[in-house]
C-alpha cells in the first residue's frame, strides 16, 4: 500500500481529505510525459498558449465559491476572506497572460550592415514548481501561468495542507483544453521532492517556503546546473513618520500584520514609529486590533482565524514568551479572544511594546499574529533598524512626502518598497527578495527572463 498524505483542518482538527504519495513508477512518468509534452507545447504559437490559458482562468472563476471554502477549511483562513484570493490569482494570470506576446518577443539590437542579429527568448523545458499552503493559489499561479505562456511544461507539487489546489488547477486545465502532460501535479514526500528537483528532466525549480526548506531544495539541485527561483520568507519592518496620515497607518498596518493569521511572508512583523506620533499610534493599533474575532473561519462573522496547526500555534505563543521575558510588553489582554486555547490553533492576536533587537519578534520570521511596535527618533535610526535583518522581501514607509518616500527606498535593503501601504503584490512589478529572503523573480516582465533562457542568432548574409 501506498503512504497516505493526509491533511488535517486546522478549523476543528478533523481529517479533510486524504491522499495517496505518488509511487516511483509515477513519479517517473509523470517526469516523462512533462519532457515529451513539453516538445511539442514549444511550437504552440503564444496566441495560442494565451487562448487556453484564458479558457483556464475562466475556468477557475466559474468555481469562485467552492475553491474559496475548501480554502477556509484546509489552512483557515476567515470564508469572509477567502474568495479574496481567487480574484487575486486571476489578476495575477491574467496580467502575465496580457503581457507574454510583447515580453516573448525577439530583441533586436542596433541593426548592423551585412548581418541580421536577434536574441530568442526560448523555454526552459519542464518547471518543478514547489508552493506553499498559507496562499496556495497565489503562490503557485505566480510561476504556473508564465511558466506555461513561456512555452514550458509544469509540475506542481502543492503542500501537504493544501492539496486540493493542484488537483483544481489541473481540472481547470484540462477543461481549457491544454494538451497533456504540459501541466500535472504530483503528491509526494519531502524526499521525493528532492530527488525531483536532482532528476536530469526538470530544467528549473521555483520553490516557496522556509529558509530551511530554501537551503534543502539548494542542496538537492547542487549536483546539476539547474535554476531555482526561492522565495523564503521575511521579517518586514514598516516605519511611521512623524508626518503620516495616522488613522490611515493605523488601519493597513493593523491589517497587514494580522491579516490571514500572520500568516504571510510580506506580512508586518516590525512597526517603527516616530516619536512624535508614537503614542496615538500605539492607542489606535490596540483599540483596531480589540476589534478582531477570532474563531471558525466558516462563520461569516469571523475576522481572524486559526494558524494552520496547533505546534504553529504553540510557536507563536513561545515567540511571545522569550520577547517578554527579555523585557516585552504585551499590549493585548487575550483572556477578550475566548477562542485563544492552548493545544489549539487558536491564537489571540498580539502587539508587543518596550521591544528591541535583542527579541524574537523583530529578529526571527513569527508566521502567526504579533508585531513588535518600536519607538525611532528619525529616519536614519528607522533606515538602521529595518536594515537589520537577515529578510529583505518587503519595507513600506507611511509618510505624505513622496521624495522622502524614495530616499528612504533607496537605503532600505528590501526586494519591495511601498509607500503608504504594505502586504501587497502588483503583478506588473518584480517580485523579488534579498538576504534571506531568496533570490529570483517572478511576476512582471522581469519575471519571464527566470523562465526562458536568451539564444542569440547572428546571421551574416551574402
């Protein structure tokens, strides 16, 4: 009998479906078919590639309403919320679908007497792509859809929570009438992956996860001179000037530290504020954050709900721990969250003040509810205490100057900086980290060069 993959809800601890790991004999076939489909799906022309990757989204729209709950009920995040990311991944594809054609096409350097010289932007062959369970269409749409626009054949090894994504993604497929074999997914354990990504047949592995899980996927491509696109994770800092609209930074930041649980690797973990306006800030981020109702994702009134499993859970609140016993202050009272139970998912939102860079909090990546607020004299002791950080996925400043804005962008060693908003990603910009956050790229323009590779044609006539 095959190994069982199961997948536990964090919702209420209940077994929401089961899966069998994919056997060897499977898993080479699956690689196989990628291969040969792959030669074949190169030829198709874009337009093409475009017209069934539409039909896709398409697709994927019509079943908004049950790929949003079996969202809720498979990693927890509020059903009020969910559908949020099924709008958010058609954005996605459907920007990188628009730009392919204009992106794909043939570079042209200075014409020169005597000869015709172009650049080609060929597919890579077959992309592994390796996605994470906190935005599992997100994630996974972001190298999928160029992927395949680009010529490439696609694996999608989906995480163990969220399995149903990849197998939503294929019906999708297959109902816009993409040939077989150009997209598949596989269930497989963590040691499968890794002699996945060490097979002769994958030509490139965009992976989403930990930093640990980073260096894993690194070490099982080392053998091979094969690209990887890995995005890791963060720790990211916000910085509240003195002349911000406060009402405005008190709300996204709120937001964009506690939305889907923490769970984010863009979300707000670090919130510097100036001294003048620390305080009223401080006041309105407790009063906003006592708002929350924490509890069953599937009800409607639900605004925050659990972290995907109770050893998450039990991590955050040692987090919390080991920050204030260096000193800490919790700002939150949690006996008003009654859903916050140990040995539960369930974990009360949290703001921690009278922190510094000797805590957790604004060293380690937290993955769960809590952000440390820390007072700044400026922008220059704001710029220091952003930049140290061994992340660098996002920054974001809240300020009414622009200049200043892009200053402080240009010292901030960051892959995103924002101005006035935070936890977001804009499909037609690059979505890159630094550090420990990984390298590479997807979405954008710049986002098709990870997934194609240049060959230049220098062609002398006569």
């Amino acid at each position: 009998m095959p190994a069982v993959q199961k997948t536990i809800s964090p919702v209420d601890g209940s077994v929401y479906c089961e899966r069998p790991l994919a056997r060897s004999d499977e898993i080479n076939a699956i690689l196989g078919r990628a291969a040969y489909a792959q030669r074949g799906w190169r030829n198709v022309s874009i337009a093409d590639r475009a017209a069934i990757c539409t039909r896709f989204c398409e697709q994927f729209e019509s079943r908004r309403d049950s790929e949003a709950l079996e969202l809720t009920w498979q990693m927890g995040r509020p059903v009020r919320y969910a559908a949020s990311e099924i709008n958010g991944t058609l954005d996605r594809a459907r920007h990188m679908i628009s730009i392919a054609a204009e992106t794909l096409e043939d570079v042209a350097p200075v014409p020169k007497g005597g000869f015709t010289r172009f650049i080609r932007r060929e597919p890579l062959g077959v992309v592994f792509t390796v996605a994470a369970w906190n935005y599992p269409y997100l994630i996974a749409v972001n190298s999928v859809i160029p992927a395949i626009m680009a010529g490439n054949a696609v694996i999608l090894k989906h995480s163990a929570q969220t399995p149903l994504c990849a197998e939503r993604f294929a019906e999708c497929f297959r109902a816009a009438g993409l040939p077989e074999g150009v997209f598949q997914f596989l269930h497989v354990s963590h040691e499968d992956t890794e002699r996945i990504v060490g097979d002769p047949r994958v030509d490139f592995v965009a992976f989403t996860g930990s930093v640990e899980g980073g260096h894993a996927i690194q070490r099982a491509a080392a053998s091979r001179f094969v690209g990887t696109g890995l995005e890791l994770g963060g720790c990211d800092p916000a910085y509240v000037r003195h002349d911000a609209d406060l009402a405005h930074a008190v709300e996204n930041l709120v937001d964009g530290a506690f939305f889907n649980s923490g769970q984010s690797c863009c979300g707000i973990q670090r919130i510097y504020v100036h001294e003048r306006v620390y305080d009223d800030f401080v006041a309105g981020a407790i009063a906003l954050t006592e708002k929350y109702v924490l509890g069953n994702p599937t009800d409607p009134t639900t605004t925050l709900g659990p972290v995907v499993r109770p050893a998450a859970a039990d991590r955050v609140r040692k987090q919390v721990a080991a920050s204030v016993s260096k000193g800490a202050r919790a700002a939150i009272d949690e006996r008003r969250f009654a859903a916050s139970r140990a040995a539960t998912a369930y974990v009360a939102p949290q703001l921690l003040l009278d922190v510094d860079h000797g805590m957790s909090v604004m060293r380690e990546e937290i993955f769960g509810p809590v952000a440390g607020v820390m007072k700044v004299g400026g922008d220059d002791e704001a710029v220091r205490l952003m930049n140290d950080s061994d992340f660098g996925l996002t920054a974001a400043v809240w300020t009414q100057d622009v200049a200043a804005a892009c200053a402080l962008g240009d010292r901030v060693q960051t892959g995103t900086w924002f101005m006035n908003r935070c936890d977001y990603l804009d499909p037609a910009l690059a979505w890159v980290g630094v550090k420990d956050s990984g390298r590479g790229c997807t979405l954008s323009q710049v986002g098709y060069e990870y997934l194609t590779r240049p060959k230049s044609f220098h062609l002398r006539l006569g």
